[in-house]
C-alpha cells in the first residue's frame, strides 16, 4: 500500500481530542487485529 495523498496529514492537526477511532484506540494495548479485520476498517475488502 502507498501513502497515495500526503497533504491530507496536515488535516490531523484540525481534529479535536475527543475525535477518537475506537479500533485504533484499542490496539494500543487493548486488543489485537487480524490483517482481514484492518483491510475491512481500511474499506479494502
């Protein structure tokens, strides 16, 4: 996979604290992800 639009990162300083992607909070020691889980949540497959 290729990072595809690199200016958009500029776009995560506009996002507020309490903005919070639940499955990525949650690999953060939480839980794990099987690669089918993340190609879902990245609208892959």
């Amino acid at each position: 996979m290729n990072i595809t639009r690199p200016e958009r990162f500029n776009n995560a300083r506009k996002l507020a604290p309490t903005d919070v992607n639940a499955y990525l909070r949650d690999l953060n020691g939480v839980r794990h992800s099987s690669t089918a889980e993340m190609l879902r949540q990245l609208g892959i497959k």
